[in-house]
C-alpha cells in the first residue's frame, strides 16, 4: 500500500529552466509534507516543508505548492543548476502522533549545463 | 552543531552473524527515529524514541531486532542473526519538531 507515490523515477532539465517534481498521496490524515534531497552516500537533507492549512510555500528557489482537493504537491525549483541533481524524495506525517514520515520512492533529477 | 552521526558507515556480515549500528542525535533533540531504505525505494519507518522511550516499532522489525536509547541520548540498533534480506541502508533520524534531520546511515551487507 505506497500511500506516497512518485511516478516520475527521472526528470532531465537544463539549466537555467524550471524543474517541477510531483507528488501523489492518499492518506487525507496527513497534513505535514516536506521534500527531501539524497545524494549518493549521504543521508536525506530536508529541503522545503508544507503544513496542510497552507497551499503554496517559498525558499529562494525552492517552492511547494499543495493541492488537498487532488491529494497532490509538487515542487519548483528556478532555475535549475547542476548542484540540483540528486534523488528528491517527498514525505508525508499526521497520521500518527509522533511524525513518522511515509515516503515516496523518489524521483532522480539531472540538471545538465 | 555536528549533525547526526552514523556508525559505522559500512558493514559486510555473514549470514546468521548479528551486527550493532550506533546513532548519535542532535544534541537537545528528544525525538529519534530508525528507517531502511532498500535499492530504488524510500525510507520506510522501523521505530521512534521519545526520550528513552521507545513508543512505536513497524511491524518490518521483526523479533530479530532491537533497539534501544539509554538515557535518552544516543541510540542503538541491533540484527540478530543476519539473513541477507536485511541488507539494505539504515538511516537514523532525529527530531525536536516537525523537521527530521537524517544521517548519512549505516549500509549493510549480509553476504
């Protein structure tokens, strides 16, 4: 049962150009969702979060839209560069009442020159 | 502020050998976590500590493993006899509010 799901596994964009990763859930309990960047042999570093009472929300050239209606969010990021390329994944947590945070299986970004 | 530490980085075991990682939280941090994440997939929760406590275990943690936090500080994770299903990455997180700061983990192979 993937409750959070990426249906991208890969995105390529040039540099410069608007990158736009997406997002499905289907548990309604969440309303806590945040976006995490993996490089290879490093841990998951947090990114951007989202509480469900907003629906867009902005960090520099990072921004989380959130669309309950549509179980969906999604995140730009302008412009591109080539230190973005990593595995992002997206977390969801409020379920529960200690955060534990359900992922999606990530989507690979490679932002070329 | 040093982050949160994951020992060791690496470790190859045999089947049927058990095996121990260390996590060190972010200092003051009074909430920590264990997730494990296998080739192509997310972090998929194991247990979370409040404190000492430990209040919530996934039913992926089987009776081979354990995990403790004495004095609320850092924590431990032990497999007990190791079957080469366990190899996978385990990530350590911890927390005061809602932003969980991760690891870099411990990857584990059972040959």
């Amino acid at each position: 049962d993937q409750q959070v799901k990426q249906n991208s596994p890969s995105l390529s964009v040039q540099e410069g150009r608007i990158s736009i990763l997406n997002c499905d859930y289907t548990n309604s309990m969440f309303d806590y969702f945040l976006w995490y960047k993996k490089y290879p042999a490093e841990g998951p570093t947090f990114l951007i979060s989202i509480s469900s009472i907003k629906d867009k929300n902005e960090d520099g050239r990072f921004t989380v839209f959130l669309n309950k209606s549509a179980k969906h969010l999604s995140l730009h990021i302008v412009p591109s560069q080539p230190g973005d390329s990593a595995v992002y994944f997206c977390a969801a947590s409020g379920d529960t009442g200690f955060q534990k945070l359900v992922f999606g299986t990530g989507t690979r970004l490679l932002v070329s020159p | 502020d040093t982050g949160v530490s994951q020992n060791p980085r690496h470790k190859i075991t045999k089947r049927g050998q058990n095996v121990t990682f260390r996590c060190d939280p972010i200092s003051e941090h009074n909430r920590l976590y264990w997730y494990r994440q296998t080739l192509g997939q997310g972090p998929e929760f194991l247990t979370y500590f409040q404190n000492e406590a430990q209040l919530e275990k996934s039913r992926l943690l089987s009776d081979r493993f354990s995990a403790e936090r004495p004095k609320g500080s850092f924590s431990t994770l032990e497999i007990q006899r190791t079957e080469q299903g366990d190899s996978a990455m385990y990530l350590c997180a911890s927390s005061w509010g809602d932003i969980q700061y991760f690891g870099a983990g411990t990857r584990l192979s059972v040959l």
